[in-house]
C-alpha cells in the first residue's frame, strides 16, 4: 500500500508526481542561500556566461513537461487497457526493475546525446539550446529544445518503463528518482555529504566538465551511471580544486 492508494491513480501519479518534485527539488536549491565556498562557478560567471534569462528557463521547462506529462498518460492509458490491473510485484523484482530501466536509460540517452554533439545540424539547431546554460544550475536541468527533450528524455523514459515491465506505481518511484538525479547533476554545488557524489560517479562535477567548453565531446552519460562513457572513451576525468576568491572548480585532466 502506498500513501495515494485510494486517492490518486499510479498512473496520475507517474504522470504528475516528477513534475511536482521537480519543481519542489529545484526550487529548493533556488531558495538555498548563495553558498559560495559550494560553488563549481561564481555567481558573476553565471550571470555573464549563460546565453538565456530564467524566465526562458521556466518556459522551456513547463513546455517539455506538457509533452512528458501528455506521452506518459497515453502510454499508460496503452499498457493498462492491454494488460488489465496489475499485480504488483514484489519489493526486489521492483529493485530489478528499476536498476533495468536505469540501464535502458542511460543507454539510450548516452547515444542519442553523443549524436547530438556529432552532428553539425542536430548540435547547432537542437542541442546547443541546453548549452546556452554554460554555468547549469537547477532548475535548468530539463531546459532542452522541445524536439531533444521528446527524443532524449520522453522516448528514453517510455523505453525504460516498456522495457524494464515496471508497473505505474513502480515508475513513480523511477521517475521522481530520476528527476532527482537529473537536477543534482545540474545544480551547480559540490554540498557535502551529498549522497549523489558519494555513490555515483557520474554526479555534479562530472556533468559539470560536460558544460565547459574542453569537455563538450566528453562525459556524455547521463543521468546514472558512467559506463558508456568508461567503454568508449569518453570519459574526461577532472579534478575539484579550490578557487582562489572560494568555491571549488571542476577542472579537466585532459589536455
């Protein structure tokens, strides 16, 4: 039993609930105090570095959650009319599930985003658009051109759910991790005790390296793990040195 048992549909909850933590998640790092000593960028290089206002932000976010919120209620309307009401499995065929559909994920979005950098057209008219955020920072995170955020992150996210046979109340807890993920890696602070830098290597400063301009053909893998970019070379590694006015730079090892 779950606390929206009775309440709410799973699959209203998978539909809606990532897009409420999204933004809880990432106003809470827009409402922390400035945190400087935190800080992989300066607040100055923020505001001089990136291409697009907050407000473009906010616009750009909502637009990919209309289309995420719209595929994900046809795909469940799909699967539960074909498959009726579901069991649900236990707790560690769901663990399984999960760790699957992280996988697929990762996957999918390591190849699509390394093509999205390979190709001139894709990169110039698509994907620049999310790298008009040079310093990222939270609520940037899902900030992406209407079509990468479609292909990137709705089609990974239906390829997961289909793939990994999770079932609606499963993919809420999948989908709000993921988000979590995502804005961690975007938030722009190396906090410690940060549960992310400690399990994952893939985390803040790592996709961090991505933003700047030596590491754009670098650390493609996102939002989990690693592996992609450790099989195929495309790994930068960096190391997090103090800056002399405070905070902390994700500086790339690479020449």
């Amino acid at each position: 039993m779950v606390l929206w048992e009775g309440y709410v549909s799973d699959e209203l909850m998978g539909t809606f609930a990532p897009i409420v933590v999204y933004w809880l998640y990432a106003g809470m790092y827009q409402l922390l105090p400035p945190l400087d000593r935190y800080r992989l960028h300066t607040r100055k290089e923020e505001e001089q570095k990136n291409l697009v206002p907050l407000s473009s932000v906010v616009k750009g976010v909502l637009l990919q959650q209309l289309v995420q919120a719209t595929v994900a209620q046809v795909l469940f309307l799909v699967t539960s009319s074909s498959t009726g009401t579901p069991i649900q499995p236990s707790i560690l065929v769901q663990l399984i599930q999960i760790f699957v559909a992280m996988l697929v994920m990762d996957t999918w979005q390591y190849f699509v985003h390394r093509y999205m950098h390979q190709n001139k057209f894709l990169y110039r008219h698509i994907h620049s658009q999310h790298h008009r955020l040079v310093v990222p920072y939270a609520i940037g995170a899902l900030y992406n051109h209407p079509l990468e955020g479609l292909l990137l992150d709705t089609l990974g996210g239906a390829m997961s759910f289909l793939i990994s046979g999770m079932t609606a109340r499963t993919s809420v807890f999948f989908f709000c991790f993921a988000v979590i993920k995502t804005i961690d890696d975007h938030c722009g602070l190396w906090l410690p005790g940060n549960i992310f830098h400690i399990f994952f290597q893939n985390n803040t400063a790592y996709h961090d390296i991505h933003h700047q301009l030596q590491g754009t053909k670098y650390n493609y893998s996102q939002p989990f793990f690693s592996i992609w970019d450790n099989i195929l070379g495309t790994r930068m590694p960096y190391a997090l040195v103090a800056r002399q006015e405070g905070g902390l730079e994700a500086r790339p090892l690479k020449d």
